[in-house]
C-alpha cells in the first residue's frame, strides 16, 4: 500500500492510511507469495469477507508487510470504488 500511494499508482485508495479499517487497499496475492507475509489477522478477514469481489486470493495491501523479501512481487489491484 505505502509503495502504491508513494508512487502514485492508481488503484489504492487508503483511506484509513493502512490502519486495516477501510479495505480500500483490496488487492489479489497469488498464492505462491504466501511465504513471503504473516497470515491475515481475524481483523483483516473480516474486512476482506464483505468486499465484492473478494476471493481466496484477498488481500488488503496494508497488511502485507515486506521485509527482507528479495524477490519481485506481483499483486492484481481490485477495483477499490
Ligand atoms: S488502507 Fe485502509 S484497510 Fe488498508
């Protein structure tokens, strides 16, 4: 979310600046970068489960927290209006 919004790519709103209480940060992680973050805590899913559109792959881009990730990630942005 912080990259998006520092680099004004379109797509991530953030309206509550990544305190996980907006989901207008919704993006899709494929699974095979699932090592890469903590799972989503019970605050996140709850948020993720009324979004249309949701799916197994949700995710709010607030939450995903990188570290010391030394690979490329790649995200879907989900239309956030
Ligand atoms: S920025 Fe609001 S939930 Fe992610």
């Amino acid at each position: 979310m912080s990259a998006s919004i520092e680099n004004n790519l379109p797509g991530i709103v953030a309206e509550c600046g990544g305190s996980c209480a907006c989901a207008t940060c919704h993006v899709y992680l494929s699974p095979e970068y699932g090592d890469i973050f903590a799972e989503p805590t019970e605050e996140e899913v709850d948020l993720i489960e009324y979004l249309e559109g949701s799916t197994g792959e949700s995710r709010l881009s607030c939450q995903l927290i990188v570290g010391d990730a030394d690979r490329e990630i790649h995200v879907r942005v989900a239309d956030s209006r």
